[in-house]
C-alpha cells in the first residue's frame, strides 16, 4: 500500500504543485463565501476536470453542505474529497472492493481453472505512450515469475515492431512477431496460441494507433478481436485503453471512437506524471463512464501503479 501511496504521489507532483495546489489553498480562509465557489470553479476547470464534471461535482458538494450544514472551510473540503472520490468510482468503477483478477497487471494472470492466459488487447493512438504502457505491464508480471507473450500487432510501422522488441527484452516478455506489412490479426492469433502451448499467464497484445489511408482503424481493431476469439471464445479478457494524461480534454474524443469500436474495459493513463492537469482523471471516469486501472508515474518500468481514487485524491490534497 505504501508502494501504491507513494508512486500516486508522484504521478500527481506537478498538478498538485499548480492547480490543485491552488485549490487545497483555497480551504485555509475561514468561512467559504460565494466568491470562493466561483474561484474554484474556475480553478477545477483550469485543471481539466473539464466544464460538465466540474458543475456536478460542485453541485453535489453544495447539496452535502447544504444537508449537513457545512460552513467551515475544511468541512467543505472534506464533503469535496468525499464527492471526488465518488465520482471517480461511480458505477463501481474502481479497483477497491474487486479481485485482482478484473485488473491484470499486478496480481492477474492464468484464471482460477483455467488452461488459457490472460489476453489483453491493448489500444490507443500512435505517440499516447502505448507500447512503454504495455512493457510496463509485462514487467509487473515477469517481476511474479509470471510467462508472458507480447503480440507485436502493429504491423504498419517496422520501427513499432523493433520498439516492442527492445522492451519485451528489457521486461523479460518473449515477442510474437511477423513482418513489416502483415497482416495483424495473424500476429494475434499467433500470440495467443503461443501462450496456450507455452503455458503462458499472460498475452499482452500491441495494436496500431493509425493505418495508411486505405485501412479504417477501427474495423482493423474488430478483426484483432474476432480472430483473437477464434482461438479462445472469452478472449480477449480486458481491452485496454491508454490515454495520454498530457493532451487534456482532447484526447476524450479519440477514447469515445475507441470504446464504440472495441469495447473498452479500463483505461491505462499514461504519462500522468508530465502534466499539471491532472483532473483529467475526473472528465474521464465522468464522461467516457470507464474506470481507469492504472496510471504512467514515470519513464521506468516498474513507474505504474494500479489507481486507487481514495490515494489519488488524498495525494493532490496532501
């Protein structure tokens, strides 16, 4: 738990040093007037929480101090905390309360019973930070003497293959991959038959983030899926979706066009740690209603962490 505190910490260390170090400033005044509901309004939406997110959130906040009849500055910041945190795990959409087996990458792998790995389908755009997202994944893995098998499924980009290459060598992952131009869902099957016959616990598998002008990205990603299938009906187990923290608001509408295609069961937030907007966090689990699993806190391997809202929102208040 302290590992999770304290990499959370530092994924947040910029954000929580401007804007949200502008907001936790707020509440050591005295009384909360009006003038302040409208200063941290704009300071929630400076920070990427994003318009929409910061009105409900507000709102709430506002219905629980008039309920409770909060009128002291820490009093509202602790009914604020509260509502972040609900936010952030609406629906469920957290990992407190669920098995690890829901959120591979720490504990997961081979399921209770079960013959098959893991396979989880990684997706996102070209440059979001996907294929260090995915070695950071293998590492978490490899580091419980976990076998896994990474799919080189990128096949558009010869430099994406060799860069998934270099890092399945650095996180101990064996590669699955065809040459330059093939065809991606024959990478993937590979893959995930490799993992049967290797007695494998994991099959992590890479994608494009962009195709030539005459392949469509997304009808490419369901192909991925439905080959996958063919191999193993419950395959793949978890879609993944990595997201860069740095581009804000403008990567939400990329996530809706992915999670319409493919399904997306939880978000992997990259490079969380080279923004100061982290409220991005809120637009997304608000508007996008996928919870996220982990977080980028860094450029090294083991720099992720599964995310935890209770240790995200204490450590941009702490």
């Amino acid at each position: 738990m302290f590992d999770l505190l304290r990499k959370t910490e530092l994924g947040v260390q910029r954000s929580k040093e401007t804007w949200f170090g502008k907001i936790a400033n707020i509440f050591n005044r005295g009384s909360f007037e009006d003038e302040v509901w409208e200063e941290l309004e704009e300071l929630l939406v400076s920070a990427d929480v994003g318009v929409d997110t910061t009105s409900k959130l507000l709102s709430q906040v506002k219905q629980r101090v008039k309920t409770d009849r909060l009128s002291e500055a820490p009093q509202v910041r602790e009914a604020l905390k509260t509502e972040m945190i609900s936010l952030l795990t609406e629906g469920g959409h957290n990992r407190q309360g669920r098995s690890d087996e829901e959120f591979p990458g720490t504990q997961g792998g081979l399921r209770e019973g079960e013959k098959s790995p893991q396979v989880i389908l990684v997706v996102g755009v070209n440059g979001s930070g996907k294929t260090t997202s995915i070695a950071k994944l293998a590492y978490s893995f490899t580091s419980q003497h976990k076998r896994v098998i990474l799919a080189a499924g990128d096949t558009f980009r010869a430099a994406a293959i060799d860069q998934l290459k270099h890092w399945g060598e650095k996180a101990g992952a064996e590669v699955i991959a065809h040459q330059s131009g093939g065809d991606p869902g024959a990478v993937a099957y590979d893959a995930v038959q490799a993992g049967h016959n290797r007695h494998a616990q994991v099959v992590i598998i890479d994608t494009a983030g962009r195709l030539h002008t005459r392949f469509n990205l997304m009808e490419e990603l369901k192909k991925i899926k439905r080959v996958v299938a063919k191999h193993d009906p419950s395959a793949p187990h978890q879609v993944l979706l990595v997201m860069d923290a740095t581009t804000g608001q403008n990567g939400l509408a990329q996530a809706k066009h992915f999670a319409e295609a493919v399904g997306v069961t939880g978000i992997f937030l990259a490079k969380l740690d080279g923004t100061a907007r982290g409220g991005i966090i809120f637009a997304i689990c608000h508007e996008l209603n996928i919870p996220i699993h982990y977080i980028g806190t860094g450029e090294k391997l083991q720099d992720m962490a599964p995310f935890d809202a209770q240790a995200f929102v204490n450590a941009i208040f702490s």
